[in-house]
C-alpha cells in the first residue's frame, strides 16, 4: 500500500526534471538508494513525457504526479502511468474527482477547513504546503488533537535541518522537498553531488 511504502521511506523527493536525458541517470540513482517513491512535478512542458518515459522504463519507482492542479491534469497523470497524484491545494472539483478515481490522490491543504473539507471527501493523507510558512511542526502538534486520524505530508521549506522534528510527529507520514536533487543540480548533470545528497540521508533518518 502506498501509505506504507511512504512511511518507510521517511522523505519523498520532490523532482522537477525538464528532460529525458536528466531523468535516467536520476532514476538510476533513486533506485540505488531505494528511494522508489517520487514525485514528479508539473512544472515543465516536458513533465509528461518524462512520467511516461520513467514509467515505462523503471516499473520499481511509484511515481506521484505532484502539482496537480485541475481534473484535467488528473486526467492526464493517470494516462501517463503515475502511481498517485499529489497538488499542492484541494479545489473542490479535483476532490471529487479524485474521490471518484482508483488513483490514490493527496489533497494540499495548509488550514483546519481546508484538512476538514479533504477529509470529508476521504482523503486521510494530506500534503501540508507550504509547510514551514503554514506553520510548519507547531501546526501539526495542534493539529493531531482534532484532527487525530490524519495523517500528513509536509513540503515546502523541509530540509535536513527540520525534517527530524517532522517525522518524530505521530501525524506525519513522510516529508517531501527538493532539496535531494535540486533542479540546479539536475540542469548541471551533477550526478554526483545529487548521489552524495542521497547518500547522506541514510544518516539523517530516524530508524
Ligand atoms: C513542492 O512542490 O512540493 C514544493 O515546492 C517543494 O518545496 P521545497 O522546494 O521547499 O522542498
């Protein structure tokens, strides 16, 4: 289940890949350090293809299509073989949307209304975005008083100077940032530099 697998990955990277050429050195790389579950944002005119391309070719990662704004682009993801999709809000359409589909969906929220209409269409795993500037750890300490069957996913500002105060929360699922393979990095080819990123997570995890 996708929420397992998560959850023993401890950090989603959050990739934005502008070519094929960057995506399969990066898939490679991911693989070799188990980081199977990605999300891949819809940030450039190539997004799709690339999603399609590392589907097919590399059926071990679970690919998430992050930035996911309008049914339409749900639409699209799920032809292009993500595994789930994730958006940085939650529109009323895209929840019911969603809440329709097989494809596992992570609503964005970064309220107590906006977690209360996410969970009233079922979505029990959220994004909590932009998580530092919403409010970041204390946020989700208040939180896990009303709203103690959720669980989070908090992105935008986590880094490996907060993330373990992220995952000691009982609500937090994983945490999800670009900072394990910036796109500066990508557009460089710096394989290396993302490969020691990667490398230095294994350290930084709670066990
Ligand atoms: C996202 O799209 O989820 C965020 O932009 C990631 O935020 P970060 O760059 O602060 O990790």
């Amino acid at each position: 289940m996708l929420i397992e697998q998560l959850k023993a990955q401890q950090v989603l990277p959050v990739l934005v890949i502008e070519t094929i050429e960057q995506a399969a050195p990066l898939a490679e790389l991911l693989l070799k350090y188990q980081l199977n579950c990605i999300e891949i944002t819809l940030r450039t005119r190539s997004a799709l293809q690339v999603l399609n391309y590392l589907a097919r070719q590399y059926p071990e990662l679970i690919i998430g299509a992050g930035t996911v704004l309008n049914v339409e682009q749900f639409d699209q993801v799920q032809q292009a073989g993500a595994s789930f999709a994730i958006s940085p809000g939650a529109t009323e359409p895209l929840l019911a949307k969603a809440a329709r589909s097989e494809m596992t969906f992570i609503p964005g929220v970064m309220t107590a209304s906006e977690t209360m209409q996410a969970q009233g269409y079922g979505f029990k795993l959220q994004k909590l975005f932009p998580a530092q500037v919403a409010g970041g750890v204390e946020l989700l300490k208040a939180f896990s008083g009303p709203f103690s069957e959720l669980l989070f996913c908090p992105t935008g500002g986590v880094n490996p100077n907060n993330m373990a105060d992220y995952l000691a929360l009982n609500n937090v699922a994983v945490v999800g940032g670009t900072w394990l393979a910036p796109l500066a990095q990508i557009q460089a080819g710096n394989w290396q530099q993302i490969e020691s990123n990667f490398a230095s997570l294994q350290g930084q995890l709670t066990v």
